[in-house]
C-alpha cells in the first residue's frame, strides 16, 4: 500500500510538472509570437518611411530638375535676344559705313 502511495505521489508530481512545462512552452510562445508581431509592424513602418523618403526625394530632384530647365530656357531666350540685338547693331554698322563710302564716292 504504501508502495502504491509513493507511485501515486510521484505520478502527481511528474504530471503537475508536466502541466507546469506545458504552461511555460505556452507563454514561450506567446511571447514568441508577440515579437514576431512587432517585427512585423516595425518592419512595415519602416518601409512605409522609406516610401515617403523616395517620394520626398523624387520630388525635390523633380521641383529641381524643373527650375534647372527653366533657367536654361531663360538663359538661351537672353543669349537669343542678344544674339539678336548683335545682328540688328551690326547691320546698321555695315549700312551705315555703306552709305559713308557711297557718300565720298560720289
């Protein structure tokens, strides 16, 4: 009998420390799981900053390319109308010294 006690005692014991185990494997996964969670959450936050960073990005080099080609445009207009006046001045140059010359010809 008291053989019987001490199989039963022990067949407690192992059992409830099963259980005890069980619990432990249980919340180990929990936690596992919860981490797993903020991985994941951080990650997406993460890539969500990064998107926002391009977007940023491509649109500075865009607002930048845009004034870049505005400058140009209005530097080759200038150098245009200069280009322009030049002419017109010279023209007039040679006309006039053209009707010099004529003049003192005659």
């Amino acid at each position: 009998m008291k053989a019987m006690l001490i199989t039963v005692a022990a067949a407690a014991l192992a059992v409830g420390t099963a259980v005890g185990a069980q619990d432990l494997t249980q919340d180990t996964k929990k936690a596992a799981d919860k981490t797993a969670d903020v991985a994941k959450d951080t990650s997406k936050d993460v890539a969500h900053g990064t998107k926002k960073a391009a977007v940023k990005t491509a649109d500075v080099t865009k607002d930048t390319s845009k004034d870049v080609a505005h400058g140009t445009t209005k530097a080759a207009t200038k150098t245009g109308n200069a280009v322009g006046t030049a002419g017109k001045d010279t023209g007039k140059a040679v006309k006039t010294g053209a009707d010099k010359t004529a003049d003192a010809v005659k």
